[in-house]
C-alpha cells in the first residue's frame, strides 16, 4: 500500500510540474463583477452588417450579452455556437445579445465562418473576426482557446477559459445554467 501511495504521489508531483492545468484554471479577459472594458472594432462575417468593420460592444449596449472570443473554430466551438444561438432566439425578449470573435490571422477564416454558420444554422450569434491576440485591453490569456464572457449593464457576471479540449459539453451547460441565471436577474 505504501508503495503505492509514493506512485500516487509521485505521479501527481510530476502531472503538476508539467504545466498541465485543469479545466477553468486559466484566467482570460475581465472577471466577475469587473466592468466589460470597452469598444473594439470587428469585422462582420454574419449578420446585418456582414463585410463591415463595428464595435459590438457599441451595438448592444447594457443589455444582457454573451460574447466567445476563441482561437479557432473547432468541434467543441461549434457545439457552443449552436446552444448560444438558440438561447438568443428563445431570450430576444429579454433583449440577449450574443456574437463570437474569432481572434485570428489565419487564411480563409472569412470562407469558414461563412461555412459554419451557414451549416449550423446560426442566425441569432454574430460570427466576426479579429486579429490574432484579441483586443488587448480585454487581457485574453495566450493559454485560453476559448474565453466566455457572459455580462450585463457593462459588468461581467460569469466568465469561463479553456483549452479546447477542456470545453465539454458539461462546461457548455454551465455556461448555458449561468447564462439562464443572469437572465433573470436582469
């Protein structure tokens, strides 16, 4: 028994050292109870104003937001976009506003956005994009994949970061059960 116990040890020490982090360990873009930090400009893959520079920011004002930045668009990306999209069609009364940032340089991200958002449907979740980084003054950490900003009246009321593979469906449905929180207390 001992001896395995010093494995256990042994292996955690090692795990911890390694720079492997567990879900939600990163910390990106403003936290809870901070104020949302301020415009930057977009360009408008989707929506009403596809093809032209914006600030959502701007756009949707105090009103209740969800807001992905991400680094690319991947499976677990998709899924959220989906549920996201839907939430904002079920809560326009309540006036949610929601659009995803994909904060890269890579080539044909335009063509891709356009594909994805054509395949899944999204008609509610705006699809922009931004160069690689994001904005600086929303302090994006480099080790997040995906950063999730649910806020209101300008001030963050939840905020997940993850490594793409730490973006499951039970951390979709967190975000989903915060998000129909902030709903009602607005």
């Amino acid at each position: 028994m001992l001896d395995f116990r010093n494995l256990l040890v042994s292996f955690i020490v090692a795990l911890l050292s390694s720079g492997i982090a567990v879900a939600g360990s990163v910390l990106s873009g403003p936290q809870v109870g901070e104020k949302v930090p301020g415009p930057f400009k977009v360009l408008n893959i989707t929506g009403p104003e596809a093809g032209q520079t914006s600030c959502q920011y701007c756009n949707h004002g105090t009103r209740p937001v969800a807001v992905i930045f991400t680094k690319a668009i991947t499976p677990e990306v998709t899924r959220l976009l989906k549920k996201i999209d839907t939430a904002t069609a079920m809560n326009k009364e309540a006036g949610l506003g929601s659009f995803a940032v994909v904060c890269s340089d890579a080539a044909g991200m335009e063509q891709q956005l356009r594909t994805v958002a054509q395949q899944l449907g999204i008609q509610h979740t705006l699809l922009t994009l931004y160069k690689a980084g994001g904005p600086e003054k929303y302090r994006l950490s480099p080790e997040a994949d995906i950063t999730v900003l649910l806020y209101n009246h300008l001030t963050v009321k939840a905020n997940y970061a993850f490594r793409n593979a730490e973006l499951t469906e039970a951390a979709t449905d967190a975000i989903l059960t915060d998000l129909a929180k902030m709903l009602s207390e607005n």
